[in-house]
C-alpha cells in the first residue's frame, strides 16, 4: 500500500522510496529530509512504484533491490520502466541493497543506474552521491537542452564532439548520440560511433548498438551473428536476447525467436514486457498452454501499466478460446469493460475488445452474431486504419470459424486479400500465416500470397531493365491499386527515382503513388510483437522533463567508468563496472 508524507515546505523535491521494510523507509525518508527533499512518496510494493512512475516525474528514485513477495526485485522494475521509456533524463534513480556481492554489484552497475548504495550508508555518503548524480546530469543540460527543443541534430553533434574529445562522462555523450543518430534515420553514423566506443572501451551496450543498427538498416542475419558473439561472451545479458528475438522474428525463424525469448524471461522472471514477447510468440507458434500460462501471468503483474499492450490480452482471450475456457474467456471480457472506460477514444482498444467479444459469442453458440461481427471486420480490411495488427487477429477469428464448422464462403477471399496487402517480407508472412495456424489452409494461402507479390515485383524490375521504367511503375501501381500492398507501392516509388530524368511525364506518376500511399496506410517495415514499435532494449531513451509529464517516459543514462570524469570523483564499486544497455 503506498504512502504519502507531504511537508507544508516549498518549493518542492520530489522522491520516491521504494522498501517493503517499514524501518528502513522510514531511516532514507528522515536522511532526505536532512539532504532537503521537500516531499517524499513511500511504496511498500513493486507494483505500487510502478503504478506511481508512470504517472509522476520524481527527482529522486531510491528502491530496494531485493522484495520477498513474489519474487519481485527492483532490477526487474527498473529493466520495465527503463525498456517502456518511463523515466525522464531529469530522475535520479538508485538501487539500495544490503547485498554486497560482486555479481548484484554488477547487475546494478550495468543497468544505467545513476548510483548504487550498499546498506548501511551514512547520510553524508548518500548526499555525496545524490549530488554526483545530479553534477553528471548538469553537465550533460546542453545536450538534454537541445533534446528538449527537439533540436536532435544539434543534440546529436554535441554528443559527438563531447565522445572526440573526451569530456567528462563522454561515454554517457556517445550513447545519447547514437541513438539520436539512430532516430534521425543516419545509420551508418550510429553504427560507425558505436564501433568507436567498442575501440575505445569494450563496453556490452555498444556492441548491442551495432547490432541494433544492423537490424535498422535491414542486415538482421549480420544483427543474429554480432549478438551471438555478444551472447557468448555474456550469457546472463537479458537485453541481448531482446534484440536477438527481434532479429529473428523479422527473418521469419520464429522457432528460434520462441527459445531466446524464454531465454530472456528465464533471466527476468516477472518482467511484463519480456512475458508478453514470450506469451505472443508461444500463440503464434501453436502453444497455447505455454501462451495462456504466461500470458495470463503478464495480465496479473501489469494489466493496469502502460508497460501492457492490449494484444496481449486479445492473444489471451484466444488462448482460452482453444482450452473451452468460458470463466476465462469472462475475465478478459470484463477487463475490456475496464480498459476501455480509461480509452474511450482508442480505435485501437475497441477493434481488440470487439474480437473479444466475437470470441465470446462464438463460444457461447451465438453464431450469427459472431458472423455478422466478422463480417463487420472484414469491410474494413481495404480501409487506410485497417494496421497489420488487426489482420492478424481477423485471420484468427477466420482460422477459429473455420475449424469451429462455420461456413462462411468469403472467408477464403478474405484471408487472401489480408495476405495480398500484407505479405511484404518473410517475417511479415510467417506471422500473418501463424496467426491463421489453426486452420492450415489460411496460412498456406498467405504464403503464396508473398510469392506473387514477389513475382510481381520481379516482373516489373525486369520491365524497367529492359528500358521500360514508365511501364514498370504502371504495372506496380496497377497491382499495388488491387492489393493495397506497401511493397509495391515503395518500389514503384524506388524506379520513378532512380529513373525521373528518362521519364517524359513523371509528375503524374508521383501524385499517383502520393494517393496510393494514403490508402494504403500504415505497414510496419519488419516483423513485430504488438504495437510498442520495438522499444529499442539497448537503447537510450531520450526524453525531456516535459515529455514525461505528457507521454511514455524515457531513461537516462548509468554512471560511467571515472576516467571519464575529473580526478575529484570518489573510487565506487559501481565506477568500476561496464555498463549494460537501456531498454
């Protein structure tokens, strides 16, 4: 149960302890207190923290490593937050323990803490590295003040120039650049910075960056071998598995992505994010008792967090669909009604909870409404706000009606026109056809909707070399125009470039592929698991104060090695570790 001591004082500092030890909150709020910390929020549980730093900006985070109950640990609440981007660069967070061993030492040290402190402290050992983490954070405000602007090329030019020529926390600099870089689409630059920082320190996150790079710039099989090797050399490293399952999803080898998932969850039991990538994979591989178990698991640690995407609770409900789960089936139904009061404006929530629904009906032989629900979605599979998502989960209502003896005669040619505008890639393809797993036949059908789709593509390349480059983007808008598929569109945006100059009209073209693109809408470039665009585990998060007030929060960065910093900086046992990457 949290807790609140609010002083009449002002201005306020605002903290955050998290302790299930009422003794030792009470001693750190008595310390902040001396050090001036005006108002402080206590939380006994993991849950509870959670639940307050998603919603409030604190100057100061202090939590226990180590919670009896349930196995929680604050490692695993601050990977969470960390990978969720919901911690702002202006939060100072610490891990407090009574656990001096090297190997938590360097669990700590290598999770972008701001400090580490090791029970008992005096107050003027916590005051004394309060204050370094926040010198650290002054020193970096041109760079977070340039983020703040959105100025990310100049943000992103002053990391540089701090890495060159090694100002104080210059490592901390390199990080927050490359992943400036990284967002500005320059990937080669990132790349080429993150190598730099491997030559100059063989630090673990970098490695990771390069690899995160490689995937950004479509090289995931080169991304597969860095992060084997990186693997290798650590096999403890929880946010290596996170990019390697990326990876290996967007190749299509699902069997492997599965493995390093539950490799990954192995390592960080009670992570929701990591939960919910090992649950959607178990679905979407055909193992329903793994997805229900761990699936449900993620609903009871985190439903009510904005660390929860909504599609796992969809995949859930189809999981106790396939058990004949009707209790089940009615507490995800119920937690829809409540979801869907605190996002009455999402299109989103409301196309998931009306697949629930049609579940539902379809469990309780209410079949004309179900097929009347489908029938709903599938108008609206040509429609510009019609994602990927959504046709996977219309290809598991159709896959269950199928199997459930429901005869519904467009249902082939719906499956067929999701496959048409979604088989882009390999990834792409092996997930929309697993998605329809339960009955065979829809998922051979998506695959040979990626070989025509191919072979279509492979035609016209063949008509532009043969000096026909007009007629070559005619034919791909023409198909691109039936199908609604990106691949055709992008390319035949990729010829009406490489070829303006011969073209005698290529004005028409362009308006014509600008329209096209409107209707086709939004398709993910690479395979993911749910709709939080890859949160980047390795990755710095960048954020302002402001932003965090207003949106998903992000992380700032973990004390550096010290000869990064002037000579004055005390010797730490965290200083003397590397780092390990941001989610």
């Amino acid at each position: 149960m949290a807790t609140e001591t609010v002083p009449s004082a002002a201005p306020a500092v605002l903290a955050l302890i998290v302790d299930s030890n009422a003794t030792s909150r009470s001693i750190l709020v008595g310390q902040l207190r001396e050090y001036g910390v005006t108002r402080i929020v206590q939380c006994s549980r993991v849950q509870d923290a959670r639940n307050r730093l998603e919603h409030t900006v604190f100057d100061y985070v202090l939590c226990e490593q180590y919670f009896g109950e349930g196995g929680y640990s604050g490692q695993t609440l601050l990977d969470d937050l960390r990978r969720a981007q919901l911690l702002p660069f202006s939060t100072v967070f610490f891990m407090v323990t009574s656990e001096a061993s090297y190997a938590a030492v360097a669990e700590a040290a290598e999770s972008a803490l701001d400090g580490y402190l090791l029970k008992p402290f005096t107050p003027s050992a916590l005051f004394e590295r309060l204050s370094l983490a926040r010198l650290r954070k002054i020193h970096l405000r041109p760079i977070f003040d340039a983020i703040e602007a959105e100025d990310f090329e100049r943000a992103a030019r002053l990391c540089v120039a701090r890495f060159e020529s090694r100002q104080p926390y210059w490592l901390y600099a390199a990080r927050i650049g490359s992943e400036l870089l990284l967002r500005l689409g320059r990937h080669d630059e990132a790349r080429t910075l993150f190598e730099a920082v491997i030559a100059a320190r063989a630090l673990p996150w970098a490695k990771l960056g390069v690899a995160r790079a490689q995937i950004e710039s479509g090289q995931a099989a080169r991304a597969v071998t860095t992060l084997q090797e990186l693997i290798g050399e650590d096999a403890s490293f929880a946010d290596a598995y996170d990019v390697l399952g990326r990876a290996q999803v967007e190749l299509g080898n699902f069997s492997q992505a599965i493995e390093t998932y539950r490799t990954a969850s192995g390592l960080t039991p009670d992570s929701v994010v990591r939960l919910q990538k090992l649950g959607m994979m178990s679905y979407y591989m055909g193992d329903r008792e793994t997805a229900t178990k761990v699936l449900a698991r993620a609903a009871i640690l985190g439903i009510d967090s904005k660390l929860f995407d909504f599609q796992s609770l969809v995949l859930l409900t189809f999981s106790y669909f396939a058990e004949s789960d009707r209790k089940g089936i009615e507490r995800c139904m119920a937690d829809f009604g409540r979801i869907l009061e605190r996002h009455q404006g999402s299109a989103r929530v409301q196309r998931f909870a009306e697949v629930a629904r049609t579940l539902q009906l379809i469990q309780q032989r209410q079949f004309s409404q179900a097929v009347e629900s489908v029938r709903s979605m599938a108008r609206e599979i040509t429609s510009s706000s019609f994602d990927f998502e959504a046709a996977c989960n219309l290809g598991s209502l159709l896959a269950v009606l199928a199997v459930t003896s429901i005869d519904l005669s467009d249902s082939e040619g719906w499956v067929r026109a999701l496959g048409m505008r979604y088989a882009n890639t390999r990834g792409l393809t092996e997930l929309l056809a697993n998605a329809c797993n339960l009955h065979t036949p829809y998922g051979d059908l998506v695959r040979e909707c990626l070989l025509h789709i191919n072979k279509t593509a492979e035609a016209a390349m063949a008509q532009s070399l043969h000096g026909d480059p007009t007629g070559a983007v005619h034919h791909l808008l023409a198909q691109a125009e039936k199908t609604l598929n990106s691949k055709l569109v992008d390319m035949s945006q990729q010829v009406l470039l490489r070829h303006r100059a011969r073209m005698a009209s290529p004005e028409p073209l362009q308006e014509a592929i600008d329209a096209l693109r409107a209707r086709v809408g939004s398709t993910p470039v690479r395979a993911i698991l749910g709709q939080d665009s890859e949160r980047r585990p390795g990755g710095v998060v960048i954020r302002s104060r402001n932003a965090a007030e207003t949106g998903p929060a992000t992380r700032a960065l973990s004390d550096d090695d010290p000869s990064e910093t002037d000579s004055s900086e005390p010797d730490d046992p965290l200083d003397r570790l590397r780092l390990r990457p941001l989610g």
